[in-house]
C-alpha cells in the first residue's frame, strides 16, 4: 500500500506539472503567430475566441481529424516512434525545473546535467522521422539537424560550465540561489547572448531552421508526416523551445527569484517569476524569427564552431582566473 | 528493496536483450538504435547504483554525440539494400575463431577484474579514498580526479588532442582552383574596385574575371 499511495502522489506532482506545459504550449504557439503577425503588420490568428486564443485548439482539433498516412515505402515502426520520442523526450526534461525554493518534481544533484542530456537527445527525433520516411528531402533535413545540433551543444555546454563555475554546484535550485545578489545575465552578458543564439540553433528555430527550410527541403523532416503524428512534432517543437527559454531563465535570469527583494516584489510567488522570464525570453525567439532571414549552412557551421566555441572556451578561461584571481571561487 | 531488484533486473534485460540485438538485427540503422538503447539503460543502471554523474556523461556523450555520428555515418551508407552481406558471404567462417579468441580474453579480463575486486579489496586503493560518503560524486570525482590523478588526466586529454588533429589532418585537403569566400575581403571591399565602367565597343564584348 505504501508503495502505491507514492505512486499516485507522484502520478499527481507529474500531471500538475505537464497538464499546464502541455496547456502554455498551445498558448506560445497562437503567442508566436501573433508576435510575427504585428512584426509584419497583420493581424495574425484572432478569429477563434477572444484575440483568437482558441486558435491552436481548432488547429489541435483539425489535425486529430485529419487522416494519419504512413508511406507505404517507409520503415514503419520508427517512423512512427519518432514524433512519439519528440514529444516525451520534450516533456521529461521538465522534471528538474525549479519552480520555486520546494516546487521541483525531482531535485537531483546533477540537474543541469540532466537537462543538456535530454535536449541533446532531442536530435533523435528529427533523426529517426527524417530516415524512416525513406524520401529525399526529410533525409537532407535530418542529416543537417544532426550535424546542427551536435555542433551547437559543444557551445552550448562551454556555456553552461562558465555558469557552473560561478555557482560551485550542478543542482539547478543551487544555481537560482546562487544568484540572490546578481544574475548571471550582468556578469556573464556575452554568455547570455551566445547562449540564446545557440538555443535558436539547438531547437532548430529561425534563422537557423535548416532542417525544415521550405524554400529548399519542403517541410524537411515534417515532409512525409500528416495528421496527429505531424502535431505531435510540432507540439514537441514548442515544448522544446519553452524548455531552452526555462533553462536560459535559470541559468541567466535568477529562474524564480524576484529582481529585487523588497516588500510588493516578494508577495508574488516563484513561480510567476520564472513563467514571466520564460515569457520574456520567448518574446525574443518570436521577434528573431521576425526580423532575421535565414543562415546559410556553411554560414551556420562557421558560426558554431570557428566564432562561438573559440569564444566561449576563451571566457571560460578569464572567469576561471577572475574568480581565482580575487578568491571568489564558490567552496562547499 | 523490492522495487530496486524489480528495476535492476529490467534495466539489465533491456541492456543484454539490446546488446545482443545490436549484432543480430539486419538492418544497420536498427542496430545502431538498439546500441543507443544500450547506451540508456546503462546509463540507468549507473545512476541507480549512485553514480548519476557517471551516467548523466554516458547519455551526453555516448548518446548525445558519438551515437549521433555513428547514426550519421550508417545512413550515408546505403544500407538498405545490403543487409549484413558480411554474414552473408561464403568466406564469413573465417572470422569466427578471431572473434571467439578475442571474446574469450576479453571475458577472462572481466573475471581478473571483477574477482580481484571482489575477493582482494584491499588492492584497489581507490576504494579507500572514495569513502568520504557526505560528498556527492561529482564533487569526489573531482577531488581525486584533478588532485592525486591530474597526470594521468592531463596526459589522456593530450591523447584525444592528438587524435583530434590527426584525423583533420587526415582529412583535410587543399584542392586548386576552388572558390572560398573570405569574409575580410568582403567587407574591406569598396566602390572603386567593385564596380567599373566600360565603354564597350559593338561586336567586340568585354572580358571579365581576370
């Protein structure tokens, strides 16, 4: 019985957590589409409920409905696994994202760890659609997200071991508190700046939607997948970009801090405050889609490897004997 | 307790019942996906024995990055049409006493390895120094990695450094005549010697590009 009453106690925290993920996700997709829409001077989606927020629930409804065709030349089983591993490998990484000082489903030591591990597994997504489709253009999309995000997450774990350094510990909890007096974004503003552009990379976002470039590979890897498999992608997608806004919150932003600790500040829970950075570091992916056109493949490799990790590696060094230097290093 | 063998013995199915799908399946493509299912529940027995820095790595890197290269390299070829014709060819016996010779040492080495720790403990003296438990591991993986064997770090490090340049030296080649663009040049480009103005007289043209 013990064991069962930890189960439905668990089962519960999860649904807590993923039913309102799930939910935010349908949102930032209608919030995307709106932010895009004024950059242009349209209207965007605001005909389905009021300002058009029920839109990606028509949109939901219309590809439940929609027949689901698996090409008869494919490799069925994988291609059906794929979305199916996007979209989990999407959701469990929300597990070790604190929410507040307690509010975390699974406080573990190597938090941070354990969320680079989960968004680099994300390629195998793309990776198994764009194979078993067995069709050129979702197989040219697939080979150039691999070799996309193998490249940006060398930098983007230089990244997150500059942060390390400062904070002295791998729980992303440690990692909030650690910032109390400054956010990591003031000390490590270049950091900031590499990070995000290496999270449009990493979650396959314009400038670098290489993998799905319409103008060269029809839909990339999307190509052969219709129905609710093809939501399940896109869903997948969104849920993957929210999660690199909650890390970049965390890492950069102080996560569930407030930004000053002073009475009308402090009444509003944690949890506010980490949705409200999450907002505000999406409202930058939704403008960069806007107004940058699209990279160039060799363009994006140089960028990754000869300009970012260089960097990157060089500002590894300077916090290193910065925080040695003046005795700063975090002891525990 | 029980809830521990449960997950013990399913982590260690999976990764056998994988491990051995890795060679038996027929399509390439699929054996490298069962390795990376190897590689995960691995990586959950890791972190169920306590080692979640050990197993964390083995999903970045193994699962992260080399499985991905691995992946990459298999679909390039075209494996579709070949299923495991290595097996298939009539002269395939002849590998199998290499291969038997090879499992063999590798599996007496395990023996060596794993009954020395179990009946001599007292001959690993890393055991002794990793029993400061109110640590957690990554931070007495580092103690003992950069203090007592920094040497040995700094020199395997140097090792995946040399291996490293090797193989771009390996592969890289500089071909005549190929285009690059140089992004200096570029920039630094101005007016004057971008754009000229030819009178061009009629049926005779202009060359240009010299």
């Amino acid at each position: 019985m013990d064991y069962l009453s930890i189960i439905f106690d668990q089962v519960y925290k999860i649904l807590f957590l993923l039913i309102p993920v799930l939910v935010s996700v349908a949102m930032i997709v209608w919030l995307d589409r709106r932010v895009w829409a004024f950059v242009q001077k349209r209207q965007g989606p605001n005909v389905v409920g009021p300002f058009g927020l029920l839109q990606s629930l028509a949109d939901a409804l219309k590809y439940i409905f929609k027949e689901m065709i698996i090409p008869s030349s494919s490799n069925k089983v994988i291609f059906i696994l794929a979305p199916i591993v996007t979209m989990t490998l999407a959701l469990i990484a929300w597990a070790v994202i604190p929410f507040g000082a307690t509010q975390v489903l699974a406080d573990i030591n190597v938090g941070i760890l354990y969320l680079f591990a989960v968004s680099s597994l994300g390629v195998y997504g793309i990776i198994m659609g764009g194979w078993a489709s067995n069709s050129k253009y979702p197989f040219l999309g697939a080979i150039r997200s691999a070799a996309q995000m193998v490249s940006y997450e060398v930098s983007i774990g230089v990244i997150i071991i500059n942060v390390l350094l400062c904070v002295g510990s791998l729980n992303l909890n440690d990692i909030v508190i650690a910032q109390k007096n400054l956010w990591f974004v003031i000390p490590l503003f270049p950091m900031f700046v590499i990070f995000f552009i290496s999270a449009l990379a990493e979650t396959n976002r314009p400038p670098f939607d290489l993998p799905e470039a319409e103008a060269e590979l029809v839909a990339g890897y999307q190509t052969e997948y219709s129905g609710m498999m093809y939501a399940m992608f896109w869903l997948g997608e969104y849920a993957n970009i929210l999660l690199m806004c909650a890390m970049g919150a965390v890492l950069f932003l102080g996560g569930w801090l407030s930004p000053l600790e002073i009475y009308p500040f402090t009444l509003v829970p944690g949890a506010i405050w980490l949705i409200l950075k999450i907002l505000l570091l999406f409202f930058l992916f939704a403008l960069v889609k806007a107004i940058v056109p699209r990279y160039r493949y060799d363009q994006l490799m140089r960028l990754g490897w000869k300009v970012f990790l260089p960097f990157s590696l060089i500002w590894v060094v300077l916090t290193a004997s910065f925080l040695f230097y003046f005795n700063l290093l975090p002891t525990n | 307790m029980i809830v521990h063998s449960i997950f013990f013995y399913t982590f260690s199915l999976i990764a056998i019942i994988s491990a051995i799908m890795v060679t038996a399946s027929k399509n390439t493509v699929h054996s490298v996906f069962f390795l990376i299912l190897d590689f995960i529940s691995i990586s959950c027995l890791f972190i169920m024995i306590g080692a979640e820095f050990l197993g964390m790595i083995m999903l970045i890197v193994y699962v992260g990055a080399v499985a991905v290269l691995f992946l990459f390299v298999v679909m390039m070829l075209n494996v579709a049409q070949q299923k495991n014709q290595w097996f298939a060819a009539k002269d395939s016996s002849k590998h199998i006493p290499i291969g038997l010779i090879i499992s063999t040492l590798i599996f007496v080495e395990i023996i060596i390895v794993i009954g020395g720790w179990k009946y001599k403990p007292e001959i690993f003296d890393l055991n002794n120094s990793l029993t400061q438990f109110s640590l957690s591991n990554t931070h007495s993986l580092g103690q003992i990695l950069y203090t007592d064997y920094i040497h040995v770090f700094q020199i395997s490090g140097m090792i995946l450094l040399v291996a490293m340049i090797g193989a771009i030296v390996l592969t890289f080649r500089q071909r005549a005549g190929v285009k690059r663009q140089s992004y200096i040049k570029q920039i630094s480009r101005e007016r004057a010697e971008g754009v000229e103005v030819l009178e061009v007289e009629t049926n005779k043209g202009v060359r240009i590009d010299e």
